[in-house]
C-alpha cells in the first residue's frame, strides 16, 4: 500500500526572500553521471515518466523508476533528463544511496541560491535553506533526481517537498519494489532491453577488423 508523503510546511519569511540572491537558472547544476552514448529505445518508459510528471492535477510528483541492477535506471532518469532538459527551470542530481550525499547536494544548492547562506555552518540551516528555496514561486517548475536510493536505514521523505502547491517534481531510483510503491506517485519498472534493440546495441558497438588483415573494418 503506498503511504502518503508527510512534510513540514515551509514558508518563505521576508528575510530568506531578500536573501534570495539573482542567479541564471542555466548555472544552476549539479554533478550528473555520464550518458551512455549506446542507449536506445526506452521510449515508452519515458512517455510514461514525462505524463506523469507534466500532469497538474495530482498532489504528488514523483517517479519512482525500479528495476534489477544494471537494467538501465540511471540511464533511463540521465536520458529522461537530457531529453525534457528544456520543461524546468532547472535539474539536480543527487547520489541518494546514503543521506549525507543528499545533504551535500542541498547543502551546495543552498550557497547557490542564497547570499546568507555562504557564510552559514550549519547543516541543518543550509537544508532548511535549500527547502526555502525549492518553495519559492521564483524557484520555477525544477526537477530533482535522486538516484540509488535502496537503503531500509533512512527514510528518503525527509528530504523531499512535496506539497499540493509545489511545483517541483522528483524522479528516485531503486532496486527495490517495496521503496518504489510506497510513494504515492508513479512507478515504473525497468526491463532488460529488449532482443532487437540489444542486437542493435551490439552491432553498433562491433567494429572488427576484416581477417584478411587489410585494416579494413566491417559489421557483424
């Protein structure tokens, strides 16, 4: 049964509105792991995430890609990223496979966004910050991926704003059914390739030389 997502209000105060510093969307990144250049196919999938997604009448925004290791998660969300780049604001990346990678990622997001928040020490004030931040009406349509999240030791919700008003949307990664269905928003799982496409993968990637051994290369 999937379980609701609880989260605080957060309210943007006068004081972290005026912090709010004029940045360039496009400037706003994070590290993102390298697209495969073979990747095919996918297409439903990615239909699927992007109508889900784009939809404004549902409270949750989240897609919950899971699937066997090596199925191609990562992959699917960098693709998915890559091809919708131009519907948000702007995406961020973050390593969701244990939560101090998470907090970085906000804490980074934080002294990007505010001008307070570069002389700040606190972890738990910079998160707070970032969460301003995504809050705001200035913040746009953004898209937050969280990759790798399969640990049963930390609940990834305390990271996530979601609310009826938000307009962010996230895209999470898991081996794990069980993570994958308790949130309340789409699920999709992730298949091996198919046999033509994994043909095509292959073929394309082959390039051997021709035994009679005159430098030439050919396709098999």
């Amino acid at each position: 049964m999937a379980c609701a997502i609880s989260n605080e209000t957060i309210a943007l105060d006068r004081q972290t509105e005026a912090n709010l510093v004029p940045f360039d969307f496009a400037t706003l990144s994070s590290v993102t792991p390298s697209p495969n250049p073979k990747f095919q196919g996918r297409e439903a999938e990615l239909n699927k995430m992007h109508d889900s997604l784009s939809a404004r009448d549902t409270s949750q925004h989240i897609v919950a890609l899971w699937g066997l290791p090596g199925f191609g998660k990562t992959q699917l969300a960098i693709q998915y990223k890559l091809k919708y780049r131009g519907c948000y604001s702007f995406v961020l990346w973050a390593d969701a496979s244990f939560p101090g990678s998470i907090r970085e990622s906000l804490c980074y997001l934080a002294k990007q966004v505010d001008g307070s928040a570069r002389s700040a020490d606190e972890e738990h004030e910079l998160i707070m910050i970032a969460k301003k931040f995504l809050a705001s009406p200035k913040s746009g349509d953004w898209l937050f991926v969280f990759d790798g999240y399969d640990s049963d030791y930390f609940d990834i919700r305390e990271f996530l704003l979601v609310q009826d008003s938000s307009r962010g949307k996230y895209i999470i990664t898991t081996i794990k059914e069980k993570i994958a269905l308790s949130f309340d928003g789409c699920e999709v799982e992730v298949h091996g390739v198919a046999d033509d496409i994994g043909a095509q993968i292959l073929l394309s990637g082959m390039r051997l030389k021709s035994p009679q051994g005159n430098g030439r290369f050919f396709r098999r």
